[in-house]
C-alpha cells in the first residue's frame, strides 16, 4: 500500500487479488446487515441463497474492471471505499442477471452449484410443484438482488457528481444486459448462418454490458479527463468479443468439472453463437442438415452432442480461436497507446490473457 | 391553474385526472423515446406490448399518492415536471412489478387484456413451446421495465439533494414489494388461520408500498418539515390495509367483467388472505375441512368456487368488511390534524372513499 503522499517510483502492480477481497467483503457485509435486520424480517432463505450464490464462485470481472476503470482515470490507491461499494453494487446486480437467465435457460448447475431457483426447489420440495415454486421464487429473489444492488450503489456515500454520473453509466448498462437477454432468447433455438446476428449479441450482453460499461463507471467515478472514456473503450470492444466468443467455446467444449456448468445447455437450447453461425455459412449441406436437426433438441444425448461438436470442430472452431485471437492482438494495441498508468495497463493486459486462455 | 404569485382565497380542489394525464404523458413519451432510438435497437415488441400493458388501465394509485404527498407537504400547482416524472417512474417500476406477479400466478388476464407472458406467447405462437417462451420473455421484460423505470427517475432533472432524499424511499419501497411477494409466495397454497400472517404481507405488499412510500417520495421531494411524513403515515397505513383487504374480496366476489380479472384465481391459488384466515378460524370443522380441500385445486370449478364463497360469506366476508370500515373510519381520523392544505386532506378522503367503494 502506498501512502498517500508519496509517490512510488516504480508503479505496484495493480493487486487484484485484494480488490476481489474487498469487494466480497462488501457484499458479505450487506447481506449480513440485511440477514440481522428485524425490520422487515426476511426469512433467512433469502439470504442464505443470495450468499451461496454470490460466494459460489464467479470471476468477479466487473468490479475489478470497475476499479481499473477507475485506477485508468487517475483514481489512487488504496482504493477508497464508496469505489470498492460501487464495484460490488455491479456485482450484485449481475447476480439478478445470472438468476433469471438461469431460469430461462433451465440450468441445473452454475458455478459447480445448484442454480438458484433449483435450491429453491430443493428447500421447498415438500411443495406439490417443487419445480414451480422454485422458478416462481427465484423470479423474486433475482428481482430482489437488482433491488438490494442499486441500495448497495445509494449508499455508498458517493459525492452528488459522482452518482449522477454513475446512474447514467448503470441505466445504460442494465438495459443493454436486457436488450442482448432478449436478443438472445428471440435467437435461441433459431440458429442460422446470420453472424452480424450473433455479434449484435455480444456487443449488448457481453462487450457493453460486461466490459466497456464497467471500466466507464470506474472512469466517471474518478472524474476521467477527456481521452480516458475512449481508450478504455478502444480496448473494451475487442476483449469484451474475445471474452464471449471464449464463452461460447467453452459452453461447448469446456470441462463442466472446470466451467462449473453443463457442456450440453447450449446445444439443448440451440444458442444461436457466432460459432453456430459459422459452422452454418461453412459446412457442407449434409452437415449444416444434421446440425440443424440436433441443435435444439432437448433430449439431445452425449453421443449426438459429440456429433455436433464434430461438425462445429469441422467448420467453425478453427475460425472462433482465430477471431478471439485477433481481438486479443486489438485490444493489446489499444493499450499501446492509451494514457493510463502504467500498472493499469499492465492489469489491463493480464485481463486479456486470462479471457482468452481460461477454461472456466 | 394558480399562478406562482397568488395565494387563492378558497383552495382549489387537487385535478386528480389532471395529474393521471400528466403522468400518461411522461410514460407514453419515454417509451416513444425508446422505441424511436436507433441504437439499441430494440425488438418493436418490447415497447408495443409494455405501452399495451400500461395503456389498458390501472388506478395510477402509486403516482397520484407520489404528487399528493408532494402537496401535503407544500409542493405548490402547477406540478413541476420532474415530480410528475418521479410519479411516472413509480408506476413503471409497477408494471414491471405486475409483469413478474401475472407470472408467477399464471394469470391470463389483466386489466381485461391478456397478461404481458400471454401476449408474448401469443406473438411467437410458431415457437415449440410458446407459453414456456412467453413467460421467459416476461421475465425480461419486467426486468427491462424495472431498469427503465429507475431511468426514468435519475433522467427527471431532480436537485441532487431530491435525487438523493427519493433514492432511499425508493430502495425501501422496492425491497417491501419484492418481501412482499416473497411472503405471499411461500403462503399461496397454505391458507391457514394466521391472520398475523395475512397483515404482514398486506403491510409489506399493499401499505409500505402502494401508500406510504410513495406518498413519502412525494413529501420529500417537497422537502417535507417534521411532521409532515408522520401524518401521512397515520393516513396511509390503515388506507393501505383497507385497500388490500378490499382487493381481497374483489379476487373473489369481484364481477371479472369490471376487476378485468379471473375471479377463480385467488382461490385456484389458494392465496392466504386475511379473509381465508377469518374464515378458517370461525369455520365450523366441517366447512374449514372442506375450504382446505377446495382453496388451491388449480382445477377449482365455478360451481367449487360458489361452495368456497359461500363459507366465507357465512363465516369472514361480514368482519373483512368491518375491517375495511374500521381502518376508512381511522384514515379520516388522522387527516382531521394532519398539517396538510384544504385542498390535499380533501383529495386523501376522497381516495379513501374510492378504495373502500371500488369495484375495479
């Protein structure tokens, strides 16, 4: 840790270890108040679910890309804590995200854990539609989490400027996640060879919503001088693409004892990703038929999806590994000349490798 | 209209309808924003059917509290337009509210139009499973109109010092709804005799967030003196509960030509309301063993749901409506010392008598 008034001569690294720890802390300790609260007294369901949910698992991107945004924009250490509470607040919000998305995408498991409204089922399995009820709670709860987010936001003890300008970062952000939600769920089970289709999807859900909109809430928080916004934007776009074609790939070919989820779910759904559209646009018309016979069967077994995986290995992966690479080499040269401290772009750059070379 | 100078020598009376058509205003012209921006470019669906959703009726209780506490508390006519932008968000966040609630109780019909999962499913009727799709699609909806609705509030031209005063209402105001709807949740299909039980989700769910909090949104939007808002809770707290037990016998006893709603529902549900817990515990054996049986059968016919209104005719419809008069009578009281103007204490009575008489 530095001291306020002294300058280092060499920039630490940016410890992002610590500021993961931080904003768990926070979160922890909102939960915690909310759980001892007596008024209203909530039954402890609700937040022990919330817990086990957020401390599950999770890479936590967007608070660290929030305070990076912030350390781009000038902002010092140690990082002070209406920051470290704005970054969690984001957090938290995406776990509402993560709730109900997990419910339209009927998943099981995430982070290696029952999905929320599958614990909810469990806890209430004595109901006569377990299932239902489940469902129908986690609905609530997730609406809950984006409720209990934005009061973890208000009460951050943010400066007047700084919340105005955060609440017009975070309106654009939440809708965006809604609008690639919506794109998405209109396009699942409806894969075609329509790429610009699945790209305007990962600019709202992923890109916008998971990348650049972070690093920009951190930027306005420290005041960011003119330039910052647009450079943390220049390497925003092509990480955030990278992330989710990284994504794809792995809801397809990643280890569920590794990515915490079914390797099956996407293909069952019939996601429609940049790398179906490929595998569309370039298999041969046999292969393209029985792909399209398979992607979107909900009975779909290992042995037909390892067929699709075939066919997409065929065609498309190659090409999928070569767009994520690309965009790795982009949003590196965007950092070449982006007037951030040197150890943010440092972190920024680590950020990028771990996007494109993890398998969880 | 008085002008910004003149005090008039009688009070006019608050233009309830007036204030309605403002409020319409502000929603309509957001959501004719929205669809008109080119980017993002949403699905037309999305803000064809939340206008059809808002558009079809609803009281507008929430919003025209909101402008009443503004009054009670000084806010002088005209209403500026941010406090009639802040009403409006409140009953945006509503409607998102609704969307969830017609969800998770199945319903088919609100406001005498199908529900927001009915009419999405109805507009993607060629896909597998249309209802399935709909509810999932509600899902997102609701939550774009809950992140619309916060955007409409932080977009009002609100002082800091309003912003921040009317943030805290709300983030309690959105937790008691969701507590609420939790509470309700774990109740439906498990009436019982526990009339504690019944008031607390009517105060999470109906006082908290249909009166009071909005007629606190309003009166510290007026920087409300001490005073002020405690009056306004003396007032909103038994109008609250006279308006939910009101709703209660409308689910049963409602004509579904006027409510625009199932009068089978709440019974098919088995909702644990103040009137099924009178019911069971002045029910001779006989008849509460046989209500058991019949509240919460989703096959419920019309002539089970006579049966069931018959008992709770015999045994609770007389002291729910003893109830309603008691808490109309102890609303009155508290508006004959409350500091309000002339004008808004008549304008709160003339509410009370609507919520107690309403058949809608």
């Amino acid at each position: 840790m530095t001291t306020a008034h002294a300058e280092p001569a060499a920039p630490a690294p940016v410890d992002l270890a610590a500021i993961r720890t931080r904003v768990d802390g926070e979160l922890d300790q909102f939960l915690r108040d909310k759980a001892a609260a007596t008024e209203p007294a909530l039954p402890d369901e609700l937040t022990d679910i919330a817990r086990d949910f957020l401390f599950a698992g999770g890479k936590r991107i967007r608070p660290l890309l929030c305070v990076l945004g912030w350390h781009a924009a000038g902002g010092r250490m140690p990082v002070p804590q209406p920051i470290v509470r704005a970054a969690a607040s984001v957090e938290l919000f995406h776990a509402a995200v993560l709730i109900h998305d997990d419910i339209i995408d009927n998943s099981d498991t995430r982070r290696d854990h029952p999905t929320v409204h599958r614990a909810l089922a469990a806890r209430h399995r004595d109901r006569r539609d377990p299932g239902r009820f489940g469902a129908h709670a986690a609905i609530v709860l997730g609406d809950l989490a984006m409720v209990w987010s934005a009061e973890l936001l208000h009460t951050a003890r943010l400066t007047a400027t700084q919340l105005t300008e955060a609440l017009t970062v975070l309106d654009g952000m939440r809708a965006d996640v809604m609008y690639g939600q919506y794109l998405d769920l209109i396009t699942t089970a409806r894969p075609s060879r329509d790429l610009d289709r699945a790209m305007q999807i990962i600019r709202y859900k992923t890109v916008a919503y998971t990348c650049e909109r972070p690093l920009e809430l951190g930027a306005v928080l420290a005041g960011a001088r003119p330039g910052v916004r647009e450079a943390l934007i220049a390497y925003a776009r092509p990480i955030g693409e990278a992330f989710q074609l990284q994504d794809d790939l792995l809801g397809v070919y990643g280890d569920p004892a590794r990515t915490g989820k079914s390797d099956l779910e996407d293909l069952r759904e019939g996601k429609h990703t940049a790398l179906v559209a490929l595998a569309l646009e370039h298999a041969k018309p046999a292969q393209a038929a029985q792909l399209l016979t398979l992607l979107g069967n909900p009975e779909l077994d290992s042995g037909q999806a390892d067929t699709c995986r075939e066919i997409l290995t065929a065609t498309a992966r190659p090409r999928v590994e070569a767009m994520i690479r690309t965009r790795w080499a982009q949003a590196n040269r965007a950092l070449d000349d982006a007037p951030f401290p040197a150890a943010v772009g440092q972190a920024l750059r680590h950020v990028a490798d771990v996007v494109v070379s993890r398998n969880t």
